[in-house]
C-alpha cells in the first residue's frame, strides 16, 4: 500500500518540551528607513520572546544564545537573490566590531525585509537566495519578512537555515517564529565532540576491508539517482575575495550535502563518510574521504573515531552522531560469514551486530512510499515540534526516539528490511535491518526502492508548519 506524507500534531506549547529552557537574546542594528513591516514584526518578535521567559538584553559582549541583526534589501526589478548586497567584511563583522561585542554569539540571525512571499517561490531558488544572503550578510540563518500591501502589514515571514530549510509562518508569526529560534538555540553542537584513537585499525585490515568500497559505490549510485547534488561552493554565492576571507579566518570553503554509513562486522566499527566541509564529493568517495568510528556515544554524546595505522583521519559527516544514537538504540543479531564470505544472518553467529546495516541521508522530499516494503516513521511533533540541525545533542535524542517508534526495528515479526523517516525542512534518513530477503551487499537493496516503492524529487524538499 503506497502512502503519502501526512502532517503530524504540532505541540503549540514548545515550553513543555523537556529540552527547552529559557534564552538570551539581542537585537543589533538599525531598522532601514522605511521598512516598517520589519520594524512591526521586531516588536512583536521581542514582546514574544519576554512574554515566554526569555531575556532580552540592549548590550552584551555577544554572550547570547540568540543575536538578531538587522540588514538591508534594496528594491529593484532583479530577482531577489541578485539584490542582496555584499560587503567586505560581512555586515555580521561590522556590526560586532561596531557594538564592542567580543565572543561570537551562538546563533547569528538576519532579519530583512522584502516585497517577495517566498513562500510562492520554487524550492531552489529559496534555498539559493538564502545561501546568498547568509554569505554576504555573515549569518547562518536568516529571517525574510514580507510586506503586505498596507504600511506596516507583514504578509508572512520565512526562516531560511543553512541545510536548506525554509518554513513560513503566516499566522500566529511572531509567536512560532520565536519557538522555531528557541528550538534552534537549545540544541547543542555536538559535531566537534571526538576523540580520535590512534592505531585502533591495523593497516592491514583496514586495506582488506570491503565497506569503504561498498560506500564509494553506493555514493556514485546516489549521484545517479539524484539523491546526492553536487557539492556547495562559498564562492558560488559570494565574491572571491569574500569567499577568500571565509576559508583563512573560518576554514570554509563550501559543503556537501548527504550522508552513507553501513557497520562492519569484520572491523566490528561503523563506517561513515567523512565531513562535506573537508572537499568531500560524496558521489566520488575515496578510501581516505572514508572514517571508521565506534558505533556507541561515550557519554551519550561524544564520538571515538578509529583511526588505522599510520592514517589521521578526515572529520566524520555531522550526522555521524545521531547514526550513533541509531546504532546504540536498536536491537542485535548474530550473523556469520558463508562460503563466499559474505555476512549473514545466524542466529548462532559468530558475531553481535547492530540490526540496523547501512542506510543514507539525503536533502530530497518524499512524495509516497510503499508501506509493505518500507516502514515510514513519521516525525514526532509533540517532542519536537520544530526542525533543527544536524550535528546537535536533538539530533541525536531525535534519532534515539526514532528508532523507540519503529515497528521493523522493534517487532521480530514485521518482515520489512527497511525504514525510512523524513528530517523536517531538510531531507530524510533511511536504513536497511539484517533481516531475512536482504540483498548480500550494503546499500543495493535500498537504493533500488529509490523510484520505484519511494517517490522522492531533490527539487521541492517539503516545508510544514
């Protein structure tokens, strides 16, 4: 039986979220003349965020959870992505400099105002205006305020965040759009927590090893199929030389998007691909664009990268940590190797394995899926009524509360060897279980239901309220 998305509940009381907690916050920088809607909706969004318990300061030294900065728009007949000004530095760099502040805050918010509804535009150019105003405005996130036609009026107001999301409040705004940003501010970074173990691997083993291969290839088999894109360079949303700036003071030079892991039972690890920010093309892996890491969170939350001999490692993609609290989260089998060697189910085997095998992250949306085949866990809107990144500890008690909810993981009788669950505003995850059916190699099965049993298009990734 094939299905479709379908909206889940949406708690409208984010305070009773266990993860919430009250917020500092600062707006800096002067409404443009003019642009009242903006001015409107700052006061409304500032009155919010105190009426909830949040703090609201006029000076600090950049020690807050939330900074919301002002920028400025210019009219014109151009598309809106080719009227966003640039400045060198960027107006964030000014504008710290300018208010003495002397830590980066944690979140950097622009607000602007702009005649567009972007609600009404194609998903690509969303995302590519908002790149492009997040590189020449020196913030990671930004806030598109509409106008509507009388002085004042705000028609509708969209969040734009670096994975590509872009979500439009239209009523109630100023209340959902200040619990979108607290969401943002209460889930922790956690992509820098690791470890790295030197010589875990020996050299040999790791070069006997087939599951880096089994990645390269399923990456290239992604790029094929349009679920992996090619990778996001700076400087195709800003000038070289601010492009330049990015790379020598930040180390940034561009991403890629999407995710491939599978566990190895010969390496008795998990093997990820490493971080996009690293050049990494996901669709053309390397053997060295690959990480072996231990499958549990030391802590709950900080990750062991398992380095081969004589070998430093790349940086493991952000989802890494959330594939962690997959694999620690789901039950175990017993597989051992056959005649060819090739690892399979035994329930007398001679190795313990997570149930979960491989599985992918990739920015696409999901029109249908065919339930027999795939199990689709939908997201859980009461605990976690609004999208955030990867790479945060929610990310990684989203995942956990993931797999609690799925029937195939959980239920030794449903038969369906996948399960598939959508990341709000930026794409999905899907894995493949050790069960009975299951194609010998990682991946081959999963990526054959990509078109056929999931209906998927990289070209309108679905935004819900």
């Amino acid at each position: 039986m094939s299905s479709s998305p379908v909206a889940a509940p949406v708690r409208s009381d984010v305070t009773a979220c266990g993860w919430w907690r009250p917020c500092t916050v600062q707006l800096i920088g002067e409404v443009p003349d003019g642009q009242q809607a903006l001015r409107v909706f700052l006061d409304r969004l500032i009155a919010s965020f105190e009426d909830q318990g949040h703090t609201v300061l006029d000076r600090s030294h950049g020690d807050v959870d939330l900074m919301l900065m002002c920028g400025h728009i210019p009219q014109g007949p151009q598309p809106l992505r080719e009227r966003i000004p640039e400045s060198y530095p960027p107006l964030s760099a000014m504008l710290r400099q300018r208010h003495g502040l002397r830590r980066n805050p944690r979140h950097v918010v622009a607000v602007v105002e702009v005649p567009e509804q972007l609600s009404a535009l194609p998903h690509a150019d969303v995302v590519a205006a908002a790149r492009t105003a997040m590189g020449r405005l020196g913030a990671a996130k930004v806030l598109f305020v509409s106008r509507g036609d009388a002085p004042g009026q705000v028609r509708e107001v969209t969040l734009c965040t670096m994975e590509g999301g872009h979500p439009t409040e239209v009523d109630g705004i100023a209340d959902r759009v200040r619990d979108r940003l607290v969401t943002a501010a209460c889930a922790r970074q956690v992509a820098e927590d690791y470890d790295t173990v030197r010589d875990a691997i020996t050299a040999e083993a790791w070069q006997a090893g087939t599951t880096p291969e089994r990645l390269a290839a399923a990456g290239r088999r992604m790029g094929e199929l349009g679920l992996l894109s090619p990778p996001v360079r700076v400087s195709d949303f800003v000038s070289e030389q601010l492009a330049d700036m990015y790379e020598i003071y930040m180390g940034v030079r561009g991403f890629s998007e999407g995710m491939l892991f599978a566990f190895d039972p010969d390496l008795d690890c998990l093997v990820v691909s490493a971080s996009g920010s690293w050049d990494v093309d996901k669709r053309a892996l390397t053997r060295e664009q690959v990480v072996a890491v231990e499958p549990r969170l030391t802590d709950g939350r900080r990750l062991r990268v398992l380095a081969p001999s004589d070998v430093l490692p790349m940086q493991p993609s952000v989802e890494t940590w959330e594939v962690c609290a997959l694999m620690e989260a789901c039950p175990t089998v017993r597989v051992t190797k056959d005649q060819s060697g090739t690892w399979v189910l035994d329930p007398n085997g001679e190795r313990e394995v997570p149930l979960i095998r491989a599985g992918i992250h990739a920015h696409v949306g999901v029109t249908s899926s065919d339930d027999a085949v795939i199990e689709t866990v939908e997201p859980d809107r009461a605990e976690f009524p609004y999208g955030f990144g990867c790479g945060t500890d929610l990310t990684v008690e989203l995942a956990r509360n993931t797999v609690r909810r799925s029937r195939a993981v959980n239920d030794p009788d449903d038969p369906r060897p996948y399960v598939r669950w959508p990341l709000l505003y930026h794409g999905e995850m899907a894995v493949e279980l050790w069960k009975p059916g299951l194609p010998p190699q990682p991946f081959r099965g999963l990526l054959d239901l990509y078109g056929t049993a999931v209906r998927f298009t990289p070209d309108d990734v679905p935004q819900p309220v």
